[in-house]
C-alpha cells in the first residue's frame, strides 16, 4: 500500500485534522486510481471517492476503541501493575 499513508490513531497521533483524514483519503484513491490528478471526465468518480473514504476514515476513528499496551507507561498501567504485584505477595 502506499507508504505516504500515516497512521491516524491514537498512540501514533495525539490529535487527527481534517487536513490529515482529507490527505490520506486523497493517497487512497491516487493509490488505487492510478490517477495523480483525474483526466475531466473521471474527475467527479475521483472527488466522490476522496469524500466517501475520508467520511469512512472519520466513522472509523471515532468508533475505534484504543486500549494501551500492556507495556505502555500511563498512570492507569503503573496503578494496575502495582495492584498486581501487592495482590501478588499478599497484601493485597
């Protein structure tokens, strides 16, 4: 796939745009046209395409659940792994 795509969830990115979410759906469809810019009579197929992918990647990211790694240091992860480890020798 197209290497110029960048990842556009959380951990990756703190914050998305609209400009990131119109840019990559614009690589998405240069990428499976083959068009970098569309000949007039593919223009409006090209332009749809670019809307109906970005609105796709909008509905994705905000229904998208991001749990962080096991390994990943936040607050909540430091808090659980200590509670482990005092239910793990008993003063729990």
């Amino acid at each position: 796939m197209c290497r110029s795509i960048m990842t556009l969830r959380e951990p990756f990115v703190e914050e998305v745009t609209e400009a990131d979410i119109q840019a990559a759906a614009l690589q998405y469809v240069r990428k499976i046209s083959g068009f970098r810019t569309p000949a007039a009579h593919n223009a409006e197929a090209f332009h749809t395409a670019v809307a109906a992918v970005a609105d796709a990647t909008r509905t994705m990211l905000a229904d998208l659940v991001v749990r962080p790694s096991p390994n990943a240091d936040t607050p909540e992860v430091r808090r659980d792994k200590a509670r482990a480890a005092r239910l793990a020798s008993g003063r729990g």
